[in-house]
C-alpha cells in the first residue's frame, strides 16, 4: 500500500470517528463523554465575580481561596442551581458561572451568606449525612423561643425539628489525629469556655444519643456521644479516611466563610438575548461558509473543492474535540473558530498558488504539488505558530481576571489552529494528490486547476 | 510590472490620513471606555408593550438611590419598537436605609421602580453588568501589557524564524511598525464610533484587538517569507526590487485570503450576527483589512527604507545646514 492510501484510511476513520462524535444523540465515546457546553452569553446565567473584601487586613492563603470556593460550591448546589462553577483567578478573586438563573433575587445574597454550623440534638435518630434538617435556629442565628416553637421530636416524621446544642462560633480548634491501638483517625476539637460548659451538660444527659454536625442545615456527620465531655476537649470517630477527616475538619473549622468576600461584578444575560445570539451567528457562519466555498471552487476548481472538503472535515475534527474536552462555547469562541477557518483556508489558499506557479513553469501536476507544498510549508509554519503564540498569550491575560470571554477566544482560535495545519497537511494534500492520480493527463486540463 | 514601492510615501500619506483624524477625536473625547475597564453599572431591560419610561423618570429613580451620571438610551428590540433601555450608572455597590446593599439587590429594586412607572408587568432584564473599580483598573492594566507582550513575542519570534537572512531583527520592527499602524486604525475607528455611534470599548473589543495584531503577524509572515526566499534567489537584485518582486507574488494569496475568504466571513457576522457581534465584527473587518494592507504597504516598504537608508534625504540638505 502507498503511503497516500494508508493517510487517506486514516483521515477516514478520524473522520467517522468525529462525526459520530459530533452527532447529537452521542453521549458516550472510548470512555470520554461528548457534550455541547453553551457558555453564559448563549444559554442566558449570571456571572458573579467575588473579591476578598478590600477593607480585610487579616492575612490569607490561596488555600482559604480555595476552601471559600468549595463551600459556595455546596451551597448554590444546595440552591437546586444546576452545572454551577466557582473558579479562583488570580489571589483574590472567585469567579461563579450559574447557567440558567436569570432572576436573580436571592443567589448572590445566598452567596454571600456565611455559613451555619450547628451541633443538632437527634433525639436518638441516626441521621444520614447529606440529610436535610430542620432545627430551631433560626436563620438569624438567634435561638427561637422555645413557647413559640415545636417541642423537639414531636412534629410529623418529615418536618421534625431538631434542637441546636450549640453553633460552630463555639469551636476553638479542630485538628485530625490518630489514636488508639488501631491507629483510627479521628477528629479532635477543643471548645470555647462557653460552648464547653453547654457541651458539658448536654453530653452528660445524652451519653449513647446521636449530636448530629450540620452544615447549612444539611447533615455532614453523625457521630454518637459515647462519654460526657466535661474538658470542653473531645474527638469525633466515624470511620474516617485521612481524607474525609481532613474535609470535616476543614469545613468544621470554616463552617463560615474562612474570608469575607465581596461582590465585584455582576452579569446577567437573558435567555432571549443568548438564544437570539447564537441563531443569529450560526446562521452568519453558514451564509459566510457558503460564500466562501462558492469562491474556492469557482476559483480554484479541483483544489478548490478539495479545500472545502478539507474544510469541513476541519469542522466535524474540531467540534468532536470541542465535545471531548469539553470546551465552553461562548460568542467570542465563535468568533475565534471563524477565524480559525479563515486561517485554514489561508494554508490552502497559500498551497494553491505555489501550485499554480509550478504548474505555469511547466511542471507536472504531481510535481507541483509536492513542491508547492514544499514552498508553502515555511509560510504556513510561521504564520501559524504567531497565531499560536497571541493566542498563549490571550490566554493567558484571559486565566488572570474574571475575563473568561477573552479565555474561550484564545482556546478555540488555537485549537482551530491547530486542527487547520493538520486540515492541510494530511487532508488536502492527499485528497488533492488523489485526484490527480485519478485524472489521465492533468497537464492537458490546466483549467482543472484555476489556470 | 506592478511598481508598488515606488510610491510608498503615497501609500504612507494615505495611512497618515486615514490614522489622523481618529486620533484627534481620541485625544479630544478619549476612548470610550465600558464598565469592564472603568468599572460601573449597565443594565439593558426590555419592555415588551413598549411602555419605556422617559430619561427624566430613569435618571430621578437613580437620583433617589444616590447615583447621578446616569446615561440612558434606547435600542431598537422585536418588532422594530425602540422597547430597549440601556442604562449605565455608576458601581451599584451602595448602603440603602443604612444596610449594605450588593449590586444585584439594587438592581432589582431599580427594576421594580422601572416596572412601576412603566406598569408594563411583563418587563424583563436583558443583560445586567456591574463591574467594581479595583478588577476594571486591573483589567485595563492587564490589557496594555497583554498587547505590549503579544508584540515583543512577535518580533523575538521573527527574529528567530528569519535567523539566516542579512538584519533579521528589521523584520521582526518593521512588523512592529506596521502592527502600531494596524493598532492606530483600530483605536481611531473605536473612538469615532465611539462618538458617532456609542460604541463601547470592552474585553470583546480587546478581544478584536488581539486577533487583529495576530493575523496581522500571519500576513506579515507570508510576505516577509517570500523575500526570504527570493534573497536566495534573486541575490543580484537590488533589495527594493527584490521585495517589489515579492510583494507582487504574495498579491494574489493576500487577496484571496483576507478579500475574498476571512473578509465574507467577517461581514456575514456583521450584517447577520445579530447585535452584540456586530461592533465586533466591524473592528475585525477594518483591523484585519489594516493588517493585509500595512503587510504590502507599510512592513515591507519600511524594510526598504530601512535599507536605503531613506530618512537622510527626507529633510533635504537643511540636516547638514543644521
């Protein structure tokens, strides 16, 4: 077999493996899972854009960037908000994507919330973490009065009340050690003199009873008093691994906000206008695509065609990458894969006429073809690797800020770019050199090739 | 043979004219700068009976939360009725009736009063933006050194690429020169349509500018490869006809690419991408005109320049009379 028609197999199965991607229904492929991500600006959301508060002198790490971010995660999920993302960029600031929300009423204030760590009374249940409750604190952090409210326990079975022993502003330290023969690792915490003395109590009428941790009224572990605890010292055993020790302990210790954030940008796009966008530019894409392809092979003629040929199976290759990763689809994304196509097309547009030139000195039309390859190659190289290179380097500018549209651009222009040297490498150059083998005497059919 | 170089200073003339004027209405009205990189509020909302509330009514509902500086236009929505309000105001981070009030919260209580004085119950928010001062002066910082590094990585990456050929570092500055000319274009077009058409200048039209100074290096590259190749070639040449040589042969593939292709492309975005990618799609179109033409006209010519050391005799004799 000749080296074209092992290539030519190759961009074949490449192609049916990207168009099987591409289609709709394809939700599974070698273990990946394809899926059409619309950003912000095309499915409508809002963009909030969070900032350690200005005014904060206290020191902090990125690691209490990163643990802030987590816990916004939990509790816009805790919203019933659907594919919610919380990124940190740069040292101060987290960036939240929630797709879909549009009246805006309570998140960011829901956002902005500090989070409520309570010690629950069960009265004797075992509650599963992840357990939704209802306790008696009210959600100003102020005890209700006991006359006015459920006795613990006596509710209907799905709208029982629990008691609050105590609130996390109790908690003095929290570390996880190991101990015992069996090397177990607990939780151990110490207790402010207040929450001690209140702790001391309940655990010395409770011993055997179930004190349930909850977090923003959702249970996160449920571990049984097994002796009073009078020091105002105490552990937690529950089968922990290192890991979920580390976790409870961390979200124990900063069951608020580890710093105060405020808002610093907000966005909102209206499902409308997104809807609207992404018609509107698909239909610009399609109307500009057949423009193009009218030119080329009106122009160019066989090579033309090969070129859209080459064209499109750039398309089907780069969306099947962009449902792989998945990359987020936003307008300016559009804008860059339209770009991008420009740049593919410039490759063969710069073949073609290096062809042509050969072909004027008298060459064969095989022989043109490679050397016009040849000559085109170090254009096309270095042309593309500038394009690459500001594409880095939006990137780059687009990962530091909030500026995620800046982001989305830099990743599908090099991506395009990428995809469109391959285009015209492997794809138009065997297509092209197929179709002059198929042809008898292309030198008597220069008009074949735009000549 | 097409003789282009010989009438470089035309064509530097005509660049000069076409740069100028936006330049003046830049200095006079600056560039007008969208919430993203001055920081601010903008909030587009839609009502769908066509019940819009004056400028007056808007501007006093702002007034009574404490914000002045308020502009108001109108756009054009469904049905081509002006249902649109586009709103900017200052940050909308503020303390009403003593508590501490987050953009969102006083967006919505705006929207309500808008609402009210329209009674249009079916009045929605479009888009809403509030960006704070300290990320917006960031951002815009952060802009000029992004375009400040995508240009030196160009000429460092010029320079190495045309490693082998006579003052490989001329190219890489004459790009330079000829992406400020590119650059130039696209700030004076942005200030006049920033003038004439409110045009804002935000992360999108940073985005533009970016692509514009990258196609622009692709373009550069194409011409500057041909004389590279044809100085191996054609050595017995004198450079400006070398590079008039090269010009010639790079036309038909400049011309394809940039007119023919990437141009379509750009101005089926224009006519039929809807609103919020037309500005941006103009400012390619022009920017990524700017760059094909600034390639044949203004990079390789400077070369020549460069070469024949031209700017002794631009003065005539008064240098050594001076």
């Amino acid at each position: 077999m000749s080296r074209r028609t092992i290539y030519l197999i190759v961009i074949v199965v490449l192609l049916a493996a990207a168009i099987f991607v591409d289609l709709p229904g394809t939700d599974k492929f070698l273990g990946m899972e394809p899926k059409t991500v619309l950003g912000l600006d095309l499915r409508g959301g809002m963009q909030v854009i969070l900032q350690v508060d200005p005014n904060y002198t206290g020191e902090f790490t990125a690691e209490d960037i990163d643990v802030a971010k987590s816990i916004l995660e939990s509790r816009t999920n805790g919203l019933g908000v659907t594919e919610v993302s919380f990124q940190t960029s740069g040292e101060r600031y987290i960036v939240g994507d929630l797709p879909g929300v549009t009246s805006t009423e309570d998140v960011v204030d829901i956002i902005k919330q500090t989070g409520q760590l309570e010690f629950v009374d069960t009265a004797g249940v075992y509650l599963e973490p992840g357990t939704e409750v209802k306790t008696d604190l009210g959600s100003t952090g102020e005890v209700i009065d006991p006359l006015v409210g459920t006795l613990p326990g006596t509710e209907t079975q799905t709208e029982t009340i629990y008691h609050t022993v105590m609130t996390g502003d109790q908690l003095d330290e929290v570390g996880v050690t190991r101990q015992g023969m069996l090397n177990e690792v607990v939780i151990s915490f110490t207790l402010k003199p207040d929450g001690a003395k209140t702790f001391a109590a309940h655990t010395a009428a409770n011993v055997n009873n179930y004190l349930a941790i909850v977090l923003d009224k959702k249970v996160i572990s449920c571990p049984q008093i097994q002796s009073a605890i009078t020091e105002g010292e105490g552990i937690i055993q529950g089968n922990f691994t290192t890991e979920s020790a580390n976790a409870l302990a961390v979200q124990l210790r900063y069951g608020s906000l580890p710093i105060p954030l405020v808002v610093e940008q907000v966005r909102v796009i209206g499902p409308t206008l997104g809807q609207d966008s992404l018609d509107k530019s698909l239909l610009a894409f399609l109307i500009g695509f057949i423009i193009v392809t009218l030119f080329m092979v009106i122009y160019y003629r066989l090579p033309g065609f090969a070129a859209i040929l080459a064209i499109l199976s750039y398309g089907a290759i780069t969306f099947a990458i962009f449902k792989l990763i998945p990359v987020t689809l936003t307008l300016p994304g559009i804008a860059g894969i339209l770009l991008s196509t420009g740049s593919a097309l410039d490759a063969n547009i710069l073949l073609f006429e290096r062809m042509k030139e050969e072909l004027r000195a008298g060459r064969t039309a095989q022989e043109a073809l490679n050397l016009g390859w040849k000559r085109a190659w170090s254009s096309i190289r270095d042309s593309n690797i500038a394009a690459l290179l500001t594409s880095a380097i939006l990137f780059w500018f687009g990962s530091t800020f909030g500026a995620s549209i800046v982001k989305g651009f830099s990743v599908t222009l090099a991506l395009g770019v990428f995809v469109s040297v391959f285009a015209a490498y492997f794809i138009t150059r065997n297509l092209l050199s197929l179709f002059v083998s198929l042809i008898r005497d292309p030198e008597k059919h220069l008009g074949w090739f735009g000549l | 043979m097409l003789n282009i170089l010989g009438k470089r200073y035309y064509f530097f003339l005509l660049s000069l004219l076409l740069i100028v004027p936006g330049m003046i209405v830049l200095a006079i009205y600056g560039l007008p700068l969208a919430v993203d990189f001055k920081g601010g509020s903008l909030l587009e909302v839609v009502f769908p009976a066509g019940k819009v509330p004056t400028t007056e009514e808007v501007v006093s509902i702002y007034t009574n939360y404490g914000f002045d500086n308020v502009t108001v236009q109108t756009a054009l929505g469904e049905n081509d009725v002006h249902n649109i309000l586009i709103i900017r105001s200052p940050d909308l981070t503020t303390t009403i009736n003593g508590v501490e009030s987050n953009p969102d919260a006083t967006k919505n209580l705006i929207v309500a009063d808008l609402k009210s004085v329209s009674g249009d119950a079916e009045t929605y928010v479009n888009s809403f933006q509030n960006v704070g001062p300290t990320i917006a002066s960031q951002v815009a910082n952060r802009a000029v050194l992004a375009i400040a590094i995508a240009m030196l990585a160009v000429v460092i990456y010029i320079a190495i690429a045309f490693r082998g050929v006579p003052h490989a570092i001329r190219y890489g500055i004459c790009a330079i020169i000829a992406m400020t000319h590119d650059i130039l274009i696209v700030l004076s077009l942005a200030a006049i349509g920033g003038k004439f058409f409110g045009w804002q200048v935000d992360s999108l039209f940073l985005t533009a500018m970016l692509t514009v100074i990258g196609f622009s290096v692709q373009d550069k590259i194409v011409v500057f490869d041909r004389i590279r190749e044809n100085s191996g070639v054609l050595r017995r040449l004198p450079f400006e006809k070398l590079v008039n040589h090269s010009i010639i042969q790079t036309l038909q593939r400049s011309i394809n690419t940039q007119l023919m292709t990437v141009e379509f492309m750009l101005l089926a975005l224009a006519l039929f991408g809807g609103v919020t990618l037309r500005e941006f799609a103009v400012i390619l179109l022009v920017g990524l005109l700017s760059g094909t033409y600034s390639s044949i006209f203004i990079a390789a010519p400077f070369l020549v320049v460069w070469e024949t050391k031209e700017w002794k005799n631009w003065f005539g004799k008064r240098t050594v009379e001076a």
